[in-house]
C-alpha cells in the first residue's frame, strides 16, 4: 500500500526482493521433492541445504543442527512438547516466565493439564527475569526451563545466557530452550555462547515470508517428535519440506547484510521516536531502556489503545495495541511489568522494519497529537 506508514513489523514484516526472487526461482524451476532420490529431488535437496546453511550461519550453529518448520509457534510446540516428553522420567518441573509468547504460554498449560509442574518467573521493572529467582525455582526435578530471548510487546531482552549458566550449575537435567522470534536476524546470537540447547526462529519476523520457522536443537539433544510421518527432518518433523519458503529465508538472510550495523541503525531510529514521542507531552514509553530497538511500547494515558489504533489506521499508520495474537485482550506482558490499568488500557507498540525512517516517526507523532486534540478521553 502506498502513502502507508507501517510500524507493526513484529507482528509481521514485507517480504523483502530476494527472498521473493529466491522463492519464485525455485518454484518455477526446482519444485522437486527433497526426499525424492531422482536427480530432481537431490536439487531440492541441494536448494533446501543451501537454506538450512544460511540459517545456520544467523546461529554460528552447524547445518545439521537447524530444523525447518513452518512457523514460530510449530518451533515452540515442538521443542516445548519434545523435550518434555523425551524427558518425563527424570523429573516434571518446568520453569519459564511469565511474559512468554501465547504459544509458549499455552503450550506449557497443556504441558501442566498433562501433569507437569509449571513454574513462571515474574519479571522486574527492567523487563527481565531475575537470575537468583530462577536458582530458587530449579530443583533436581527440573527437566526443561523455557526463557525468550526478546519479548514481542516491550523489546525487553532477557538474561539467556546467564540462566544457561545458572542452569548448568544446578545440575538439573534441565535443557534450555529460548524462543528467539523477536530476536533472530536483529541481535547477533551465538547458541554455543548462549548456551542454549533448543531455539525457535521465524522466517516472517525478518523480510521472508510467512510459512517457514527454524528450531536449533544442538547436536546430541534428543527430543521426541510430536509429527509423525515419512522422517523428513531426520524424524524430528515429518511432512514435506516447504523448499520454497526456505529459499526465501535464505534471501531474506542474504539481504540483512550486517546484524550488528542494522542493529546501530535501528537504537538511532528507536532513540530519535523515544525523544519525539516524549515531546508530544501526551505518551510515555513502557518499554525498558535497554530493550532491543525494533520494539517500542508507549502509552498514551487516557486514550484506549484501540480507539487510538483505529484513528491511525484513517491516517495509513499501522500500529498495534499489543501483540498480534492478544486481539485486543489486556496485555498480561504490561501487568507482570507493573504498569497502571489505565497504561494498559492505552498501550500501543510501535515495531520497526529498516524501511522505517524519522520522517514516518515524526508524521506519527503529529497524528498522535491530532488524536489527543481529536478524540475524547475514555
Ligand atoms: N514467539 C514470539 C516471541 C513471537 O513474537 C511470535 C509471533 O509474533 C511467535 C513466537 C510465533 O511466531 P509465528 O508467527 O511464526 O508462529
């Protein structure tokens, strides 16, 4: 849509021009069946290994370790279900935070009417979990613990590699399995350093297209399968392989360029929105200060977040009033920060792509006033 302003790129963002050119390539010319052992199937094969590498690199994993899904959420059922049931008789606690994803979320639920003891760390004022809770909640029955790297409402970036640490120190048989949707393609990750046994990523978050998501499972980790079928995926997900989207991952990959420049780029952006939105008078900002810059949650007292939305829907921006998946439920993210009822209730987060630039920021801003000048206070 042209003359649009669109801030909402963690819900979802425009496939960028290779991932199209790469996944229309192979539609066209290389739409064999990977398992096929004709010379059509071994280039799919070949296509799909290309992918799998790619991936592979965002992680400083090896190939083999990268498992292709079609979404974030498949990747966190999968992991979640998988290590929980490879791991049942060693113990039933899981441990996770009480800011997760829905499909982390509800996923553990399902896991805790099965039996499971869930435990969920609060956060702090800063976002994060804390490290000596998490010590407190491990105990030698802890088979699994679950902590997103990024949350998707607030941008707050959790302490992962010091719960990898802590966890290896209780010598729990705990695995460790990060969702990293938020965070895959915008913060450089390492899962060796993380320390990380499972990760999940999606290809939709970062310039791809929807369709295609990535779990990390290090070498020697056995999880159980919850898709049974004809082996694809070394037995971990059956179902043919959607080369295609995976070809798209890749030239999404391909066109990031530098994570840690895109990063820079991005805290100059998210800082210049921070100073304009503050000028307004009418907004604060709800996410931390250290939070990743491609999410930014604010409030505007006084103003419900979806009468908000809708007024600058009319003007071309879109935003959201919170998670994508929440559909206007109250943001149990915001409550577990401590924020007011009336912040809640006047969220909006603002979430940015590299297409974005100040001018967009400052057009929003001036609607944002028009709105507070406009619209009468809930
Ligand atoms: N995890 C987080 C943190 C997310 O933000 C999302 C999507 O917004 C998901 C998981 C689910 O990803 P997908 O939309 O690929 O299923």
């Amino acid at each position: 849509m042209k003359n649009t302003i669109y801030f909402d790129n963690s819900a979802t963002t425009k496939p960028c021009d290779t991932a199209l050119k790469f996944m229309n390539e192979t539609l066209s010319e290389n739409w064999g069946n990977p398992s096929a052992l004709h010379t059509f199937g071994i280039y799919a094969e070949e296509e799909l290994e290309k992918s799998r590498a790619a991936a592979a690199k965002v992680l400083c994993c090896r190939p083999d370790e990268i498992y292709f899904t079609s979404c974030g959420t498949e990747s966190n059922n999968l992991a979640l279900l998988g290590a929980a049931l490879a791991r049942k008789k060693r113990g039933n606690r899981i441990v996770t935070t009480a800011v997760e994803h829905p499909s982390v979320q509800n996923t553990l639920d399902f896991l805790g009417e099965l039996g499971f003891e869930i435990v969920r760390l609060h956060t702090e004022k800063n976002g994060k979990i804390s490290i000596d809770e998490l010590n407190a909640a491990i105990n030698e029955n802890t088979i699994l613990a679950s902590i997103m790297l990024v949350n998707n409402e607030t941008g707050a970036i959790q302490p992962v590699t010091a719960a990898a640490e802590a966890i290896k120190k209780s010598n729990a048989p705990a695995l460790l399995h990060c969702d990293a949707v938020q965070g895959f393609g915008k913060l450089p990750i390492n899962v060796g350093k993380m320390g990380v046994d499972l990760l999940s990523a999606s290809g939709h978050k970062i310039h791809a297209v929807k369709g295609i998501g990535i779990l990390y499972k290090k070498k020697g980790v056995n999880i159980k399968t919850v898709l049974n079928g004809g082996g694809q995926e070394k037995g971990l997900r059956s179902g043919t392989e959607a080369v295609h989207q995976a070809s798209a991952l890749r030239g999404a990959i391909e066109e990031l360029g530098s994570i840690e420049n895109n990063l820079k780029k991005m805290q100059e952006l998210n800082d210049y929105a921070r100073a304009k939105i503050k000028e307004t008078g009418i907004a604060v900002i709800n996410s931390p200060e250290d939070a990743l810059p491609y999410i930014l949650n604010i409030s505007v007292a006084g103003y419900r977040s979806e009468t908000l939305l809708h007024y600058l829907d009319a003007k071309g921006i879109f935003v959201s009033s919170g998670s994508a998946c929440a559909k206007g439920e109250k943001s149990y993210v915001l409550a577990d920060l401590g924020l007011s009822e009336k912040q809640i209730d006047s969220a909006l987060r603002l979430s940015f792509s590299r297409y974005n630039t100040k001018e967009e920021i400052d057009v929003f801003c001036s609607a944002l006033s028009d709105a507070a000048n406009t619209l009468r206070k809930a």
